[in-house]
C-alpha cells in the first residue's frame, strides 16, 4: 500500500469543504422543518374551515326540516300570526268605509 501524504492546505480544504457540508445540511433541515410546519398550519386551517362549514350545514338542513315538519303538520288557521287578527271578521260595507273617510275641505 501506498502512503498517502497530505499537506496542511490539503488537509485545511477538506475541513472547510466538510464544514460547507454541514452549513449545507443544516440549513436544508431547517428550511424542511420551517415548510412542513407551514404546511401543517395551512392544512389544520382548512380542516377547522372545512368543520364549521359542515357543522353550520348540518344545522341548516336539520333546521329546515323540522320547520317542514311544523309547516306540514300545522292547519290553517290553527296558529295565530303575531300581531294579526285570531279570526276573519266581517267585512265592512261601502257604507261603512264612506262613514270613516275624512272629508277633505
């Protein structure tokens, strides 16, 4: 086997290539490391987005279809409106409205 003599300048390029490495190395693992934990945001984002959306559908559909329900079940005239008449009255005659109209001079 041959011996392998290296010199001080030899030996000081292969020290700072492997420091160039290791800059290298360490700032891909942390760009990795800073992209994933922006993915992760990004996506639990759209997840919780993604859950109150079908949260506020399910409570649609359930609301519209008990109000179908109601709607379907109720007769008419059964349930008073809020602020009108609880039963049709008489209808007033011509006479009766002439009666109440202000006369104008």
């Amino acid at each position: 086997m041959g011996t392998v003599v290296t010199t001080a300048a030899q030996v000081h390029l292969l020290a700072a290539d492997a420091a160039a490495k290791a800059v290298v190395a360490a700032q891909t693992r942390m760009a990795l490391t800073q992209a994933f934990r922006i993915i992760l945001a990004c996506f639990s984002s759209l997840g919780g987005i993604l859950a109150i959306y079908a949260a506020l559908g399910a409570a649609s559909y359930r609301i519209i279809r008990v109000m179908a329900r109601r709607w379907q079940g109720a007769r008419h005239g059964e349930q008073d409106v809020p602020y009108g008449p609880s039963a049709p009255g008489p209808r007033p005659c011509a006479d009766d409205i002439a009666e109440r109209r202000p006369v104008s001079p």
